[in-house]
C-alpha cells in the first residue's frame, strides 16, 4: 500500500510543480547608478562631480490565468518610492481579438514612452519628453483597448485610451497661477505598424494623438510692484492636442551586430494665457503651437559593446524656472541637444555600462544663446528574469 501511494505521489509531482509554477509572479529588481558632471558657468554645480542616489525597480509580473496577466513596478529614485506602474491586461479570449489594459502604466503615445529607460540604448530622456511628458514619462491612470487590424503582412494595431490625465498637470504649473487638472479625462490614440522588409531588415511607424483638458484655471496672481492683482477665472478650462509620428528601423544580420535608427516627433497645440500689457495687467487668452523632435543612431558590434548618437530639438527650455507661461507652454524659446554614448554588456542582459556626453544649446527671446556640457557614467543591473537590455 505504501508503495501504491508512493507511485501516485511520484505521478502527480510534476504537474503539480508546472501548476504552481503558472500561478507564481515572476520578480525582478533593476537597479541603476549615476555619475555626472555639468560643465555650464551660470550652474552652481559647474564642473563638480555629482552622484546620484541609487536608482531601483522592482518588478513583479505573471499570468494571472490563460487570459490575463498582471505587473506592479515600484520604484525608488531621488530617496522616494513610488508606484510606477500597476495594471492588469487582458490578452486574450476578447471579441476582435481585442486587448484591455487597465490601471497605471506608460500610455501609448509614440514609441518609446512605453519602455522603461533602463531598455534605452542611451542615458538621458529626450528633451521634448521632459518638457511635455515630464520626468517620469507620460505615465497616467486610464483604460487602454487594442485591437489587431486586418493589414495582410503588415502587422498593424490600434490603440485607444481614456485617462486621469494628472501625467500632464505638472508641465502646466506655474509660480503665480493656481492650475488645477479637475475632473476632466484626456483620450490618447495610436496607430502602429510593423513590416519585415527581409530577413535582417525591420520597420515599425506609427501616428499619435492625445486631446483633453490639461488644466483648470481658477484664479491668476500677478505680482506687480508690491501689490498681487488677482483675476478671476473660474473653471476656465485649458484645452490641449498633441500629434506625434515615430519609427524604428531595425538591421540585425546576425547575434552580434544590430543597427538601430530610431525617431519621433511631437507638436503641441493648446490654449494659454498670457500678459500683453504689463503696465495694465491686461490678459489674453490664445492658441499657440510648438514642436519636439528626436532621432538617434546605435550599433551594437560583437555583441558587448555599442556605440551611439542623437539630436534634440524642443521648443522650452530644460532646467529653466517656469515664468508665466510653463515650460510646456513655451512658444519663445527653444533647447538643443547632440549626444553620444558608448556601451558595454559585459554579460548580456545582466549588466550594462554606459558613458554619455551631452551637449545643449538654449536659445532665447531676443537672441541669447547659452550653452551647456554634461558628461553621464551610468551602471545597470539586473537581478531576475526582467533584462536589462543591450538595446
């Protein structure tokens, strides 16, 4: 009898073993540090050696059922944690073979916003994404729907989402103005498209867009001499549309070598206010459009190392102080960038080493111009079944 119970123990060990194995999340930690250096004499940390603290994402994700999966990311940066993304996704068994995302996560907007930048061939984010996405990205609360189109060969998706809209409120903020994101949803959509050229060769474009209301105005504080003058403006609200192409070519004719040519493009519409008449403390209300672009080039040769630059443009300018119109809302000035980058992956998608320099160009209202130089060393980890990739 013991050995008849012994037997069936035997038998159904191992699927017991994959049944668990299916239910259990996968967990991964990516941790990243910094070294930087500015050279810029109007900073107070003109040529100093800065490190940053420790970066971390911890990464817990899994099939919920055949249908369905789940991930929570949580960070740590700059001494905080925060939840970077929590959401579940609905993969399959929809009508129209339709997918459901839902929770918080990187909308859809271009290509890169949905990838985390520890899977960025380079260090820095791109200029236009700090000043329309800000500095985590356009990472918002919402319900995304997808769906597979009927393109033959072409692979081709369409997305289509509505959001909190808060990923916005922080490039509309300014000193003397009370903004306010209210109650008002933003829809984000975009339609994609992959195709293989031949076997070592690929490209997937895409086209962009996201409308809604990017802030309430409700009262506007104007300092002028010693007095503050306030103006009235309830529930005014601030519309904005943003448009964007992207594209990502691919050449991989082997495991060791890969080239990348990557690039995208934003335009901001919305509506703003701004002074006209200083001395009368007159407001007016109008449309302005300002743009964002970037394209970068990397080659990943013998498999460890790569080499890679890129080009900036924004309207705004990086690191400036927001004044009464935000940075977002620049239509005056302008920041340019051209960067490049030396990697090595000494044991691919473990580890990752990285060495940056940037150099910007600011150009003002009236035709100041001002320059900056920053140097980037930057080290990733991995620690899981989450890579950090190469590229």
């Amino acid at each position: 009898m013991r050995n008849f119970i012994f037997l069936l123990l035997l038998f159904f060990y191992p699927a017991v073993t994959v049944s668990q194995s299916n239910v259990n999340p996968d967990i991964s930690l990516i941790g990243s540090f910094n070294l930087s250096s500015v050279y810029n004499k109007n900073s107070e940390n003109n040529g100093k050696l800065l490190f940053h603290d420790p970066a971390l994402e911890m990464i817990v994700e899994g099939y919920l059922n055949p249908y369905s999966k789940a991930a929570g990311i949580i960070s740590y940066e700059d001494g905080n944690f925060e939840v970077e993304e929590l959401y579940a996704h609905v993969v399959r068994g929809l009508p129209l073979d339709a997918q459901i995302k839902a929770g918080k996560f990187l909308v859809g907007f271009g290509k890169l916003n949905t990838t985390h930048p520890h899977t960025w061939p380079f260090i820095s984010r791109p200029l236009f994404h700090q000043i329309y996405f800000g500095e985590e990205g356009f990472n918002d609360i919402g319900i995304n729907l997808s769906f597979i189109l009927p393109t033959g060969d072409i692979f081709t998706t369409f997305d289509a989402g509505i959001f909190k809209g808060d990923a916005l409120a922080g490039s509309a903020q300014e000193e003397d103005t009370e903004l306010l994101r209210g109650n008002s949803p933003v829809f984000t959509c975009r339609l994609g498209s992959f195709f293989s050229i031949n076997d070592f060769n690929n490209i997937e474009a895409g086209v962009s867009a996201s409308y809604g209301t990017y802030a309430t105005l409700k009262y506007l504080f104007i300092q002028y001499g010693d007095l503050f003058e306030a103006f009235s403006l309830k529930n005014e609200s601030l519309k904005y549309l943003y448009t964007g192409i992207d594209f990502k070519y691919k050449y991989k004719p082997d495991s060791y070598t890969a080239l990348t040519i990557q690039g995208e493009a934003i335009l901001n519409s919305r509506q703003v206010y701004s002074i006209v008449n200083e001395d009368e403390l007159v407001l007016h209300k109008k449309n302005i459009h300002t743009f964002g672009a970037f394209i970068y080039l990397d080659y990943l040769f013998k498999k460890i190392f790569s080499i890679g630059a890129r080009y900036d443009f924004t309207n705004g300018v990086i690191g400036a102080e927001p004044s009464e119109l935000s940075l977002a809302n620049d239509d005056q000035n302008n920041t340019q960038a051209l960067s490049g980058w030396f990697g090595f992956y000494p044991v691919e998608e473990t580890l990752a080493i990285r060495l940056g320099l940037e150099q910007m160009f600011f150009n003002y209202y009236g035709g100041d111009t001002s320059t900056e130089t920053k140097a980037f060393l930057q080290l990733i980890f991995s620690l899981g079944p989450h890579k950090a990739h190469p590229f």
